[in-house]
C-alpha cells in the first residue's frame, strides 16, 4: 500500500501569472507521478469562502439568487461571501448575513471543518455555519452583487439540489449537511 501523506509530484519552479486583490494564479513547472515534465497552473484565492445556512424556527432556509457570470446563468444559493484579510471565519458569515439577506442572528454553529470546493485547479477553502434566532436589519449588498432572497423550506431546498437546480459546491454541501441534522 502506498503511503498516502508522500507527494508524489515534484515542483522544479514556481512562477506568478496573474495577481489581483482577490486571487492569485500560480503556474509550476512539476515532474508529474508517472515521471513526466509538465505544467501545473493554481488558482490562490486570498481569502476563505464562507456559506451561511441562515435557517428560521420553521425549517426554511434564506436563497440568495444572483446572475453568476462566470457559468452566464442564473443562480439561487445559501447566503455566502469571502473573507476580508485578517477577518475570522464567524466574523465573515456574521458580515455576510447582514449584507446579502438583511439578517442578524442570535446563534451559530459550525457546520463541518473545511471543504475544499475544487481541488483540481484552486487552493480555495470553504466554510460553513448555520444561523439561528434571525432578526431583520438593513441590506448592504455590494454594488456588483444584483440580489434576490427568498425563504424556502429546507425540504425543498434538498429538492432543489437533488433536481440540479441548485448548483453551487458549497450551498450542496450545506444542505445536504443540514438536511441530515434537522430532517
């Protein structure tokens, strides 16, 4: 049996493509596991992706829907976000709630450790809480962000996912995780 924490790819040589305040793309110069030369490009985002699971004493979930650009379709999603440098992870989900649904919470839990939601091409690490006790406050979404929210029972929301209607790596996560808590 192989040893499975030993690397079997060898990095040669390290270089920055790209850079901005979000993400950084790293291309390698690797020998790959079946010894050959190759190229390895790494998407390093600079924050963590954090998914809230805002959920009301009637077991619905809060939906965000927005226009994704990156898929040119429309979207519906838990309430979720990146982290700002030096910003917890409860500190994130806490800033997101407020900005996309207008919610504030009385608890959180921790849902799960870390997910890492495309581990071909990106380091990107994601994170999950679930809110409870919500009270409404003002919206602040940013201005790149055109948002719906609904309310939608959880039961539905697995639903959703099970028909492919919703997408997104890290609300599938979290509602199946939360499904398999509350249903």
């Amino acid at each position: 049996m192989e040893d499975e924490s030993k690397n079997p790819w060898k990095t040669l040589d390290t270089r920055t493509v790209y850079s901005n305040p979000w993400i950084t793309l790293r291309e390698d110069e690797v020998i790959t596991p079946g010894g050959t030369n190759g190229i390895y490009s790494v998407v390093e985002p600079r924050g963590l992706a954090l998914g809230v699971l805002a959920v009301t004493d009637e077991k619905e979930l809060y939906l965000v829907g927005q226009y994704r650009y990156t898929l040119d379709r429309y979207s519906w999603e838990i309430i979720e976000g990146g982290g700002e440098e030096g910003e917890s992870a409860l500190d994130t989900a806490k800033r997101e709630l407020r900005e996309e649904a207008g919610l504030e919470a009385e608890e959180w839990q921790s849902l799960g450790g870390a997910f890492h939601l495309s581990n071909c091409f990106t380091s990107e690490e994601g994170r999950l809480f679930v809110a409870r006790g919500l009270q409404e406050v003002e919206a602040q979404p940013e201005v790149t962000e055109q948002l719906q929210i609904k309310k939608v029972a959880l039961v539905d929301c697995l639903e959703m996912v099970l028909k492919g209607e919703i997408t997104d790596s890290l609300s599938i996560i979290g509602i199946l995780l939360l499904s398999r808590e509350m249903l």
